[in-house]
C-alpha cells in the first residue's frame, strides 16, 4: 500500500526542512490534478468529493492537516493558471519512477470523471492526455494477460505483499462499500465490471504462483 510519507523521505533533501516542503509540493500537485478533472464539467458535487477524500486517506494515508491543506488545492484548482496537461506532467515528474502509484492515480481519475455518471468528450480527451503523460503502456481497463497489472503490484512481489495489494484493491471496488454512498448507475457497473476483474487477477496469480 502506498505511503506518501515514505515516498517523499527517499529523496535527496538534506534536511527536514527541504523534505517537508517537497511533500508539501508532491501532495499539492496530485490534489490540482484531480481537482482540474472534476472541473472539467464545471462543479464539483458531493460523490466527487467523497472519492477524492477517500484516495487521500486510503491511498496516501494522510493526517488530517494533509487532508485540509490537499482538499483546498482540490476546490481552488480550478482558479490556477494551469491546465489537466500541465499539472499531469509536473505529477510525473515526481512520481516517475513509481509506476504503481501513476497507475493508480490514473485509476482513480477515471472514478473521478465518472462520478456524474457519464464520461464527457472533454473528460475522455483529458484521460487520453494524462495517460500519455503518465507514460502509461497500457489502458487501466485493459483485462488482458497481466493479472499483476491490475493488482497494482509488481510481477516480482512476494506472495504477501500479492495478498496485501488484492486485499487493498478488493476493499476499494467491493460494491458493499460504494452502494453505501449511492453513487450513479454507471459508475456502479464501472466498479462491479472492476471488482470482477480483480478477483480474476488474483486467482490468475494464484494459480500460477500455486498458492
């Protein structure tokens, strides 16, 4: 599971200082992404919000300063001179070396743009554009052969960290956990069409790895 603490101590900073503020920077970024995509349709609603709020505590694990100062990025993206193009490259260049989290990232932006319960031609042209920022290779849809793919781990991860990353993923999609919200129909089958081809991914590995 990713650990945006974590993430950030690995880099060159020389002091507390400096690494503080690249995360401060790094967290800033991902919130402007996000916000610019639900901008897109012009508000942001409740559901939106919700999503967003459960990537920053899910996902990145953050305290609830880290929570507020990332929120007021996500509301106000919308007023920065910047667009979803720019903001997806200055994400790269934070995180590029960590693919997983760009994968996930990318998937969550796509809950997010489906929140409305359509996929708009604005929307769909953004994701094309982020995905290629991202230097994503394939979909996030995509249910081909790579079962790893869409745990969001790697082919070389353990057994337990396999486990770890199916138990993470299935918590997410499990539709028990998104019908409390009552989200729109569309994105209702979006997750279920998503929670079927988890558990196939990691029946997949499990056969495979004989575990």
């Amino acid at each position: 599971m990713f650990n945006f603490k974590k993430h950030n101590s690995q880099g060159n900073n020389e002091n507390t200082g400096n690494a503080a503020d690249s995360q401060a920077e790094s967290l800033n970024e991902v919130f402007i992404l996000m916000g610019l995509i639900c901008h897109i349709d012009e508000s942001i609603n409740s559901y939106e919000t919700h999503i967003a709020t459960q990537y920053a505590t899910c996902v990145l694990h953050l305290d609830n300063d880290r929570l507020d100062k990332g929120m007021h990025s996500f509301y106000n993206a919308s007023t920065l001179c910047t667009s979803h193009t720019q903001a997806a490259k200055r994400v790269y260049k934070k995180f590029k070396k960590d693919t997983v989290f760009l994968l996930d990232l990318y998937d969550w932006l796509e809950r997010l743009s489906l929140c409305d319960g359509q996929l708009c031609p604005a929307e769909q042209q953004a994701l094309k554009k982020i995905h290629k920022e991202f230097r994503l290779k394939k979909n996030i849809l995509d249910k081909s052969d790579d079962p790893y793919f869409l745990l969001g781990c790697d082919s070389q991860a353990s057994i337990e960290e396999i486990k770890k990353a199916y138990r993470h993923k299935i918590a997410q999609y499990h539709p028990d956990t998104i019908m409390a919200i009552s989200p729109p129909e569309e994105f209702i089958q979006h997750i279920m069409d998503r929670f079927q081809a988890i558990k196939a991914a990691y029946e997949n590995i499990r056969k495979r790895r004989r575990f």
